[in-house]
C-alpha cells in the first residue's frame, strides 16, 4: 500500500542526502541513441557551447535534447539528468529509484484528488 510504501521511504533515507547526485544506470546510458545532426539545425551543445557540425553523430537523451558524446558522458557518470530539462534517467542506485517512483505516486495521486474533488 502506499503507506507502507512511504513508511519504506522514510525509513531508509531514499535517495541519501538531500540534493546528491547519482550516476544514471550504466545499461540506460549504453542503449542511448546516436542521432546524426542534420543540416539547418544550428544546435549547440549546452556543456561545452560548442555548434554540432553537421554529419557528426551525438547522442539523443529520451527528453529529446543533443549532446557531443564526449561531453555528455562524463556528465551521466556524475548525474542522472538531462542538462538543459532535469529529465531523469533511471540509476542502479535503489533507494533513489524509490524515492523517484515516490514522487511520481504523490504527484500523480494528487493530480486523482484534484480530478475526484472538482466532480
């Protein structure tokens, strides 16, 4: 149940020290696409401000925003977000899947009470 749930949470510290940064799962960051950049779309890459040449592949985060291999790499060993939106990738660390699916329940329970109260 959902009290059980986020007695669990609670409990265990989900998601250790407020504000720390996890890595993203290794096996998400491997299955990531590689998009090649297609001409007109003058993207820059918001880690190292450099233009994305046309031709050259980068990767493509499931939020839709391009990276330079090279730069965004390093950034998901540190962190499991995307630079420019926050979306999270999933991570290998449990306690902090927790604590995400946590947020999702509430955020989605109070968007039901919102809908049931309004009838």
């Amino acid at each position: 149940t959902l009290i059980n749930c986020r007695r669990f949470v609670t409990a265990n510290g989900c998601g250790g020290e407020a504000g720390r940064e996890v890595a993203a799962a290794a096996a998400v960051v491997v299955a990531l696409p590689s998009v090649e950049v297609k001409s007109g779309r003058g993207a820059e890459c918001v880690i190292c401000r450099e233009e994305m040449r046309e031709g050259r592949d980068v990767c493509e985060l499931p939020c839709h925003h391009l990276f330079h291999w090279m730069c965004i790499l390093p950034w998901l060993r540190k962190r499991n977000t995307c630079p420019c939106c926050r979306f999270q990738l999933p991570t290998d660390d449990v306690y902090g899947e927790i604590q995400r699916l946590w947020e999702v329940l509430v955020k989605e329970g109070r968007q039901d009470l919102d809908q049931y109260q309004r009838r």
